[in-house]
C-alpha cells in the first residue's frame, strides 16, 4: 500500500490512504455508538441489569443515559463529516474529526474501565478500541512537510494556549481536590475513571497542545484543534449531565459543577470556530 499518495484540492498534502481508512474507520465508529446510545436509551434493562447487580449506582446509569442522548447527535455529525471528507477531504474536516474521536474515546474509556458490563459491553470496547487508533492514524496523515505550512496568527494562538492552559489548571486543582479524601480512605468515587483519564492523559496531552502552540511549533496548529474540538465536545456531555442528574434528583447542592462545564462549552466552540476559521495553509 502506498502511504505517501498526497490528496488533492484542500487536503494536499494530507497522507491519502492514512486518512481515509481513519474516516472509513470512524464512519464505522459512529455507526456502533449510535445502536449503543440507542440501545441504552430505549432498552431499560440495559443499564438496569448492571445496577440491580451492584456493578453501578442509579448515579453511574442516570449518568450513563445522559451521554447516551448527547453522544447520538455527535455520532451523527461523526458519521456525516466521515462521509463528507471520503467525497472531499479536507485538512481542516480531518481535525475536526480526530477531535471527535477524542469524546468518544473518552466517554468509552470510562464505561469499559468503570465495569459497565452491560449485554453490549463488547460494542463499548469496539467503540474505545477504534478511537484510539482512529486519532493515531488520523494524526499520522499529517506529515511534517504539510505541517510545517499552517499558521495561525499571533493573537489567537495565545488566546486558545491560555484556554487551554487554564482548563488543565483550573480542573487539575478541582480534580486533586476531589481525589484527595479518596486516597486517604482508600475507596474511590463512582467516577474513578474521569480522575485517571484527565490526571494521567487528557491534561498532559491539552498541557502539551498549548505548550507547542504557544512556543509556535507547527504541529501545535494541528494539536490545538483537536483539544478545542475535544474540550467543546466533552464539556457539552458533561454540562448537560449535570442538568439532566438534577432533573432526576441524583445530583444535589452546589451548582459550580454545573456552571465551568457550561462556560468551558461556550468558550470551547467559540474557540473552535475562530481556529477553522483562521487555520492557514502558507504555499511556499
């Protein structure tokens, strides 16, 4: 298989075969998490099962059943912006899905590592399974010689480097927080999982992504969008979570957790559409 084939029109330079299996992969991604989220929408005795044997709390499934109803929109736009960049690929389509994947990776990460073992836990490690080496071919079409060619302007490459410098501070000091009196009773909280993955992956990687962009290393251009994309996306599953466990009465007391996922949200796909709009491609 030839891997150094360049796409045409505004994907040049993009590596052809790498990024088309990673769209063909993630159309096939987005298809299993929609009968997942389906599944666990219209079947009770998905999540119900799981929790009458002590596995999860009515706290994990009311949980559970929010990103279920939030994730079905986005699998929809994954399996949209997968088809669209196979008929017309694009540079600017192929980040935006990578940052796509990087929801799902995370939001599965947490069913499989928290023991979700639902009827369709198989579908769950499928779906984890595939966003992984979805965002790792994904970011392999971009060869340095392609990369090399973005920009962003001045401005705006600090203004997303402090945003993302300031959720990695601000929910890292929450996070630590948080996790201090588990460690110190040795028994963690039901979400364990979110504390493993932001702690030892998601924050190093934005850490990472603002720290190239800021420094201006080209593929901080590329990095950026996938965290804002990722950032967005996560934090519109976790603010609507939160309103949908006061709904349900599972979730009670301080409404802080409810107003950072929303402002982080707003800010997140503000950012977004100002770094599409912006990424330039510099022909030499």
């Amino acid at each position: 298989m030839e891997f150094n084939k360049p796409l045409s029109s505004d994907g040049s330079g993009i590596i052809i075969q790498r990024s088309r299996i990673t769209a063909v992969m993630t159309l096939i991604m987005s298809v299993l998490i929609i009968f997942a989220c389906l599944a666990g929408i219209l079947n009770e005795s998905i999540y119900n099962d799981v929790l009458s044997s002590g596995l999860i709390t009515k706290f994990l499934l009311v949980g559970s059943r929010a990103q279920d109803i939030i994730f079905i929109p986005l699998a929809v736009l994954l399996a949209f912006l997968s088809i669209l960049f196979l008929r017309r690929p694009g540079y600017k389509l192929l980040i935006t899905i990578i940052g796509l994947c990087g929801t799902f990776f995370y939001g599965y990460a947490l069913y499989v590592m928290q023991g979700q073992y639902t009827t369709i836990y198989l579908v769950y490690l499928a779906i984890f399974s595939l966003s992984i080496y979805s965002i790792v071919l994904g970011l392999l079409s971009f060869p340095t010689e392609f990369v090399v060619k973005t920009s962003l302007s001045k401005g705006l490459r600090r203004s997303i480097s402090i945003f993302l410098y300031s959720i990695v501070v601000m929910l890292g000091i929450i996070w630590l927080i948080r996790i201090s009196p588990d460690i110190a009773r040795h028994i963690p909280q039901d979400t364990y999982g979110v504390f493993v993955l932001d702690l030892g992956i998601v924050f190093p990687a934005i850490a990472i992504s603002a720290t190239l962009l800021i420094r201006r290393k080209p593929y901080g251009n590329i990095f950026a969008g996938v965290a804002l994309m990722k950032a967005f996306t996560v934090c519109l599953s976790w603010g609507f979570g939160e309103w949908y466990g006061r709904i349900y009465g599972v979730i009670q007391g301080s409404y802080d957790m409810l107003v950072i996922p929303s402002v982080l949200t707003i800010l997140g796909l503000i950012f977004f559409i100002l770094y599409i709009v912006n990424l330039k491609i510099e022909h030499k």
